[in-house]
C-alpha cells in the first residue's frame, strides 16, 4: 500500500506528514471539525507506507491521516490505540517527541 510522505526541517524539529493516497486534497468534517489534506502538506511524494513509517524514528513531530499509515503505526508500537481520533471515520494521529 502506497500513502503519501513529506518531511520538513522547521527550526529544530523533523515534521513528518502522512496520509493514505485517497485521502489528500479531501477535507473530513464532523461536528465543529473540519479537517483538510491538503496537498501542500503531505505531498512530498509517495512511499509504500512501511517505509513512510520507518521514518518516525527521526521526526519529533508526526501527523498521521488515513486507516492504513495509523494501522500501521499502531503494529509498529509508534501509536496507541487510544490515542487516535476519528474525523468522519478516517483515524488521525500524531506524535510529538519532546
């Protein structure tokens, strides 16, 4: 499975975003929620998404969008299970490293 992965230097931190390949360019909304994918923020390009993931261990700050990437980060011990949200049925997660 393919997802899309873009990594970024802001000032100390490695920001790391990935989201499943259907969801970039939607925007989920649910309640007072509104959640977009946008395109500039998660496109860096694709990766299999064991790959995407693999890159955790250098980022300190992590968003994660789609039931594949999170899935996939939960088995791989970087997410708990309870700690992900659901906007609109797609989970979302993220991870910051202090």
């Amino acid at each position: 499975m393919e997802v899309y992965v873009k990594l970024k230097q802001v000032g100390k931190n490695v920001v790391l975003a990935i989201c499943d390949v259907e969801l970039l360019g939607k925007t989920l909304r649910e309640g007072k929620i509104t959640f977009k994918v946008k395109d500039e923020f998660y496109n860096g390009g694709k990766a299999s998404v064991d790959e995407a993931v693999s890159m955790i261990n250098n980022s300190t700050i992590v968003n994660l969008v789609g039931k594949c990437c999170v899935e996939k980060a939960i088995a791989k011990g970087y997410v708990h299970p309870e700690a992900v949200l659901s906007i609109e049925g797609v989970p979302h997660a993220q991870i910051i490293k202090l």
